[in-house]
C-alpha cells in the first residue's frame, strides 16, 4: 500500500480551519489540506458514513457539510446593481429581492475567475457565495473592476459558518429547527429566519439568520449561514444531527460533495472552469446574458463565438473496466491524445464510473467512444448525456 | 485491534499468509480502514511474476489510487475473482479477503517480515499514538 494518511491530532499552524475544525476531528473524520483548509473528507464508517454512505445518504435522505471554507461577497449601495452587472455574466436585473442565480466573474479574455452564486439581499443589496480557494482572489477582483461603481465592497467569508443541509429530507429536518416557513422558499431563493437550538438550560435564538434553498449536490437542500464563532457553529452543527436523526442525517465530507456535483455535472473550478478555460468551453451560455449591459468579459466572449470553440466539455462513461480520473489523458479509438479529464470518479448512486473530459468538438456526440488512458493502458468509454443525474420531480 | 498471529506483515500494510509453498495475499484492517470505501483491484494475472518490493496492482478507493506492493517474491497462482464485482469484500472481511496467491521462490524472505505484534506496533508508531 501506498502512502496512507493517517489523521494526525491536530493540523499544521499554518493550515485554514473553520469553526467546527474541532468538531469534525472529535467525530473522528479523516481530514485533508483543500486549498489551504483543513476539512473533513468523509466520517467513519464506524459511525455509518464514508464517501459512499454520505453520498447515498444525501440522495436518500438528508446529510450536512460544513461549507464555511467558502467565501462571501457583500455588494451594498446605490450601484450595487449596476456593479453586480458589471463583473458578473449573468443577467441579476431579473433578480427580486430574495432570489439567487448561478453565475460567474469572468476576465477580460471571458475566462473564469471564478463561479459563484448571485443573492439579492435587499434592494441594494448582493451577496456573492465564492470558492474557498479563490476567496482572496475573488475579493481584490471585485473590488479593483467595481470602484467606479458607487457600492460599499465587503469581505464577510469570516463572518459566517456555513452549513449546507442536502437532500429529500433536507426541508424536514431544517423546517424542525425554524418557525420561517420553508414551503414558501422555492429552489434558489432565500429567507431570514432564526435557527432554533434548545438544549438543557438554554434557548438559543438566532435571528435573522440567511437560509438559502442552494446546494451543490443537485439534490433539494437549503444553506444557512450562522454567527462563526465555534460554540455557536458546533450547537447548530450538533443540533442539526440531533434532530436530523428521525431522517438518517449523516455528516458529510469532501468527499461526497464531489462525487454529488460530479453526478450532478456541477463543475469546479481549477477543473472544468478556470483562467484559461471560457464560458462556450465550459458549457455555461445558459448563465450568460451577452444582451445585457457591458460586462467584463464580453467582448471576448463575442470574439470566441465567432471564432467557434476548440475543446467542449462532455459526459463520458467508462465502458470497460477501470475508473477514469482528474487530468487522464483522453484518446481517441486509435489512441491519439485528444483531451483530458476534468474530473472522474466512480458515481456511488449511478454506480458506473464516470468523468468530464475537454475533447475537440468532433467527439462530442452522444453515444461517440474514446478512451481514457489509466496507467498506460487505453480503457474504454462512451460520450454521454449530461447531468448524468437529475433529482426526481416531486409528485 | 489484535492482528491474527497466522501470518506475517508488511509496512505496505499487506498480509502473507503461508501454506506450504504457496503464500495468500491481502491488506490490513488498518490499509482498509485508512481506504475508505474500496471500489477497484486491479490485480496481475495467472502466471505472473512478482517480485519481493514491486507493485503488483492498484486498489482504489471513490478518491484515490494506491499501490499494492508485492510481499515476497514468487509467481501468482491463483487470484480472487469476487474482488472484481465486490471489491466492497475488501473493507467488510481485509483479513479474510485474499487478493492472490503465489508460489514462494524463496522461503526465507518470510522471516523478514513483521509478526503481527511488530505490526501493531509499527501502526501505532506510524498514528503517532
């Protein structure tokens, strides 16, 4: 065996920790150094989770993630609008207030800087929800391509544990712990409302909090952001899997919120979207208004059209057996290197091994074979349609 | 936990487990454990030789990729057919679940390896404990 990591009891100094660090390494999670951040990559089986359990939990059931690696934007003012429109792609004039978009800061050459996730708050008022790892990046963009915008610029990624609650089940279990009414929240909109935590001796009340019906599981789920300071974070956390007990809560690591947005075709930046990669690439028109006001970006963007792409991102899965994976080479029947692999892992509720690969045009089609080069050998795969999952409409 | 004593070990975290000439091969409880859910073996075919410190094959787990080392030098005999559709064994029985088995070429690389106190000893210096 290889290089097996063991979980130390406590993470280097210089590594990121969020404010449930503790409560993940008391549970006995194993961790991992994710874009400077020491988070839980899955729990122990001994406790009935592991990648797979979690996975199949959240598309079962409910699990929870402690998400507050993730970063948080605040645009506020009388252009914070017309700033939003500016660095992001996606049209937030359709926005009221209380709902939320897709959608990503591009560079001049329409390239990602990263995606993110719009919220309008108020009437002017926009939360930005970012990459862990891009958070300093993401700020001193937004605030560099906004000054000629009147609208106050603030980093408030510290301010919040964030916790994402995924699954059937996720509007049960949340629904228990506040008197905001969840029925009235639709997919990608927001409410206010306290989470309310009870123990033994005291009420804990915690007003106003944001509750987001986001995710990045492709399941239903919603996304509270609570005060960070680590006695309040672990009560939420500790109450939510308390509660959430009647519906099979499990807490979740990395782990499976990768292989859930893989399934769920989510990507994830520094892999199907990045600096060098843009939005035709990627396959993300749907979530570009090139008809709204001038957006940095577009013009490159224009220019790419015209131009017409030379890689597309497609679904494949693996045909033969083996499992293809991050940055494997795609080759064609004759073995020719024709592009490579974003992202691949075995998908725990399809049960197939699937992966999304960057290949020239010409093989995109549906139903079209390549392969994917495992340890020098070219193994089997078909170009498929994507999301690979899709959750079941409600009946 | 206690390391059945019928066989000896290696730092890689495999297991050998002699009869006669032949050697059965797996991993440990601690290797499954560390793993996490096991999803792939990739093992060398009949007849294959393998060499005492080599990699013979790959497990996988949903996130990563190891290697698996040979224990002793010797040709495979035999490998375990069940790991192909239920690699899941691996994690529910690692002590039970033999991976290959092999002919030995040379019975006194047995003695190099580490009894199952030894073992347990090194896992628990490696944890840091």
């Amino acid at each position: 065996m290889s290089s097996i990591e063991t979980s130390p009891g406590s993470p280097p100094a210089t590594v990121r920790k969020t404010a449930l660090n503790a409560v993940h390494r008391q549970m006995g999670a194993k961790m991992v150094d994710f874009n400077g951040w020491d988070m839980p990559v899955e729990y122990p089986a001994s406790i009935g989770c592991g990648v797979i359990n979690e996975h199949m939990a959240v598309r079962t059931g409910v699990g929870i993630f402690d998400v507050s690696h993730m970063g948080d934007i605040r645009l506020a003012g009388p252009q914070a609008l017309a700033a939003v429109q500016y660095i992001s792609m996606n049209d937030a004039s359709k926005l009221v207030v209380g709902q939320a978009q897709y959608s990503a800061l591009l560079y001049p050459q329409g390239t990602f800087v990263d995606d993110v996730i719009v919220h309008r708050l108020g009437e002017d008022e926009y939360l930005l929800v970012i990459n862990a790892g891009t958070r300093e990046k993401d700020f001193s963009w937004v605030r560099d391509n906004t000054r000629q915008f009147d609208c106050a610029v603030e980093n408030l990624s510290d301010d919040f544990t964030q916790i994402a609650i995924q699954g059937p089940k996720a509007v049960d279990l949340l629904q228990k712990m506040t008197s905001a009414d969840l029925s009235a929240v639709k997919f990608y909109w927001v409410t206010r409302g306290d989470i309310l935590v009870l123990d033994h001796s005291m009420r804990h009340h915690f007003g106003n909090t944001l509750i987001a019906r986001t995710g990045y599981t492709a399941e239903d789920g919603f996304e509270i952001y609570v005060p960070s300071d680590e006695a309040t974070s672990a009560l939420v956390w500790n109450r939510l899997l308390e509660v959430g007990k009647e519906f099979g809560v499990v807490p979740c690591g990395l782990g499976a919120r990768n292989t859930l947005r893989l399934e769920g075709k989510l990507p994830l930046y520094g892999h199907e979207i990045s600096d060098t990669i843009n939005v035709w690439e990627a396959g993300l028109d749907r979530f570009c208004k090139m008809d709204k006001p001038e957006f940095v970006g577009r013009a490159a963007l224009e220019k790419a059209k015209t131009d017409g792409v030379k890689r597309t991102l497609v679904g494949l899965e693996m045909t033969e057996r083996g499992i293809a994976r991050d940055g494997y080479k795609v080759m064609d029947e004759g073995g020719r290197e024709i592009g490579y692999v974003t992202s691949g892992s075995p998908a725990p509720f399809l049960k197939k091994n699937i992966a999304l690969a960057y290949v020239p045009p010409e093989f995109g089609s549906v139903g079209g074979t390549v392969k994917v080069e495992i340890r020098g050998q070219g193994v089997g795969a078909q170009v498929v349609p994507t999301p690979f999952y899709k959750r079941p409409k409600k009946a | 936990m206690a390391y059945p004593t019928d066989r000896k070990y290696t730092k890689q975290h495999e297991w050998v487990k002699v009869v006669g000439q032949q050697a059965a091969v797996g991993i440990t409880d601690h290797a499954q454990e560390a793993l996490g859910d096991i999803v792939f073996v990739e093992l060398p075919k009949v007849g294959a030789d393998l060499t005492a410190g080599n990699s013979f094959g790959t497990v996988e787990s949903v996130k990563a990729v190891s290697d698996l080392y040979a224990p002793v030098t010797g040709t495979v005999t035999e490998i375990n057919a069940d790991l192909a559709t239920s690699p899941e064994k691996v994690n529910k029985d690692p002590h039970g679940s033999w991976m290959l088995k092999m002919s030995l070429r040379n019975a006194g690389e047995i003695g190099d390896l580490l009894s199952a106190a030894a073992y347990e000893q090194f896992v628990a210096e490696e944890g840091g404990n």
